[in-house]
C-alpha cells in the first residue's frame, strides 16, 4: 500500500469523523467535551442532599427524607420551592459557550456573587459541584461553571425563560413548608376548638372507641342532648387534610404584643401518634370605611372585614393565614348536632 493511498484512507476517515460529531445532538457534543458540560442530573432520585452557599454565608441543606425534603434537618421544606429547583436540577442546559473575551468578566462574577451548589447521593458522595451565577442582559440565560473548571457557559431551561439563579437563591423561611394542619381523618385522635370569647361554641371532637364524641370545652356549657348529626364528624376532620399559611411573619415587630392578647380560637390537634399541633388565630380587623348614603344622605359607619389572622404555630411560629381558608374550621359545638327546630 502506497503513502498516498495511506493518507487517502486516513483523510476519509477524520472527515468522516468530523461529520459523526456535527450531527450528533447537543447531549452526545457535552459528553465528548467533558464533565464541565455536565450541569444536569439525569436521574433525580439519585440526588439525596443539596447543599446551597452564597457569599453573603447563607447556607442551605436539603435532605431526601420518605416523601418529602427536610430543610436545614429541622423543617420540611416547601413542595412549591422544591419542585422548580429539581426540575432546574434535571432540565438545564446549555444555550452557548460564551466569546473568549467575556469569559474573564463571567468568571468574577461568579466568583464574587455566585452560590456553589453541591449535590450528593444515598451515600454521602458527591454526584455534582458547581457554581450559578447571575444572567445575561436580555434575562435569558444564566451563567454557570463546574466546581475547578476554567470554562464558565450560558444555561438556561428549554420552554422557560428567565434567570434560573431564583430557583436556587431562597433564604430562611422562603423554604419552609407553611403548613399549619396537614392530617388524614383516619389518623386524627382528638380535635380541640376553643372561642374564648364565645365559650358555649367551644368543644372537643375525639375518636372514642364506640365512634366519635363531641363535649364542651368547658365544664360550665351545658351538654347537647339532641341526636348526634350523621356525618358530621367525619366532614369536620377532612378539613383538616390541608390548611396552609400564606407568608411566615416570624420577624413581625408586634408579634409580642399579639401573642399576649385573647385569640379569637385555639385549635388543638393530637393525631394517633400522639403529636400535638396547636394554631392560636388573632384577627386582622380592616379599619372601618364610612360612607354616605345616596338616598338619604346619611353617613353610615360599616365595621372592617376580617380577611387575614395572625397564626401562631406551636408557640415556635408566626404567620399570616387567611380567612377563605381558615373558615372551613371554624364549627360551633352545635354543629354536630340535629337542628332543633327539626326536630319539632
């Protein structure tokens, strides 16, 4: 075999080569050009911790508990902040390798101002370390660099656009769960709401081995001697499947002040591993509007709309709940009872 027929062969085959690699999609080009492409995770059950660091010495630690991540191996974290940041995890992607004279500027700022995000598996060992930084100018894309890499690149996730950083930049409470009940039926042992302003209405619901049973709160309201309403036990519980908070207000500079006064109810629930929740609501009363009436004049005074409470959970939380979501609670010991008038 001559030289030149050598070359020939040789020429065919980096050509042919170079054309294998341009028609290959994006995630066959990353893998042959190195782990410092590889920012997605492909199988996000392998993910068991993620931990998250900023400058300023936030540091956050997720962990994989039975259905749900613990945050900071204290709370449960929000579902609704969760889901975004694992779906950032599994979907980000490349959009471009930015121009050689960019690079430098990308990465100080990353180093200045970007979180290092670190994840792990079932066993402690490290799966992924890199750093996320800020966005480009049209908010398309997110600069990211792998953990000892000189290359930083332009990320985003396909069909979503904005800076991916707020998926991962959240500090304190934002990742908490709000959560103030969260039981099913079948595991509620006992149900206490008291109205210290309205004792008569106040009562306790608790699963007795011969069905449920109703009783006042106090032992000065008589007793109710109607027929026990069917069903009404069971519709009062499932209420209690999903309550939330709508904003944690543990910083709220009255919230002193607030705890010290007579709630408008204290709603106490014991499930059957004997685990206590208690919510303590305070009203936020709207100031009261006055306004004229057209036909006669008169200016007439109509008292504020209680639309929010101040929740206090357990004593270790304070948060903002609403009135929609609240209401659905907010049963009177008659209420498991036949309607007397009906009963005539």
């Amino acid at each position: 075999m001559n030289r030149t027929l050598i070359l020939l062969i040789a020429f065919l085959l980096l050509g042919g080569g170079v054309l294998w690699y341009l028609s290959q999609g994006e995630d066959e080009k990353t893998t042959l050009a190195g782990a410092d492409r590889a920012f997605a995770v492909k199988d996000i059950g392998q993910v068991h911790k993620i931990f998250i660091a900023d400058r300023r010495g936030e540091r956050t630690t997720l962990e994989r508990r039975d259905g749900y991540w613990l945050y900071n191996g204290k709370y449960k974290a929000r579902p609704s902040v969760m889901l975004p940041l694992l779906d950032a995890l599994t979907r980000v992607q490349i959009k471009y390798k930015p121009p050689e004279a960019a690079v430098p500027s990308m990465v100080e700022a990353l180093a200045t101002e970007g979180m290092k995000v670190e994840l792990y598996g079932q066993d402690g060992e490290l799966l992924k370390a890199y750093y996320v930084g800020g966005s480009t100018s049209d908010e398309r894309g997110t600069y990211m660099i792998m953990d000892g890499a000189e290359q930083p690149y332009v990320v985003h996730l396909p069909a979503w656009e904005g800076n991916l950083s707020v998926r991962f930049r959240r500090y304190g409470d934002e990742w908490r769960d709000k959560t103030l009940f969260e039981e099913e039926v079948e595991n509620i042992q006992s149900v206490s709401i008291e109205y210290p302003k309205q004792r008569n209405q106040s009562f306790i619901l608790e699963n007795a081995p011969g069905g449920y049973e109703v009783r006042p709160f106090y032992d000065i309201t008589p007793e109710i001697r109607r027929p026990f309403r069917k069903g009404s036990a069971e519709a009062f519980l499932a209420s209690f499947e999903s309550v939330g908070g709508e904003a944690f207000r543990n910083k709220y500079p009255g919230r002193d002040s607030i705890s010290q006064l007579v709630p408008f109810s204290i709603i106490t629930l014991v499930n059957k591993q004997g685990d206590t929740t208690q919510v303590k609501l305070h009203p936020i009363i709207e100031e009261a509007t006055i306004s004229q009436d057209a036909k006669t004049g008169d200016y007439v005074r109509y008292p504020g709309n209680i639309e929010r409470y101040f929740a206090d959970l357990n004593g270790e939380d304070f948060l903002l709940a609403q009135q929609i979501v609240l209401e659905k609670l907010f049963w009177g010991y008659g209420s498991f009872f036949e309607d007397k008038n009906l009963l005539n």
